[in-house]
C-alpha cells in the first residue's frame, strides 16, 4: 500500500468489544475467585490502554 492509499479511521469500540469483555470474564472467572479478583483489578486499566492506543494512532 502507496502512502497516498493509507487512511485515517476511528474505532468505535461497540457491543462486540462487550461481548469479548464478558467472554474474557467468564474465563477468568472459571480459574477461581483470586484470579477473578485479579482480572477485575486490572480491566479497566486494559481497556484504557486499548482505548489510548487506538487514539494515539490517529
């Protein structure tokens, strides 16, 4: 791909990012309370690295 043909673009982060939120708890959950505790302390900082990312890049 030419430099002329690169595109800007947003991602809008939608129910399907919801739905492997909920599938990435439900296998965390499934490895016992302690790792659960431990996926819940750290999601939101994860989801706002994807967030930042996908940001930075524009």
């Amino acid at each position: 791909m030419t430099k002329e043909g690169d595109q800007i673009f947003t991602v809008y982060f939608t129910m399907e990012f919801n739905k492997c939120l909920d599938q990435i708890q439900i296998f965390f959950e499934e490895q016992g309370e302690e790792v659960l505790e431990w996926w819940f302390s750290k999601e939101d900082n994860m989801v706002y690295e994807i967030v930042s990312q996908s940001h930075s890049s524009l």
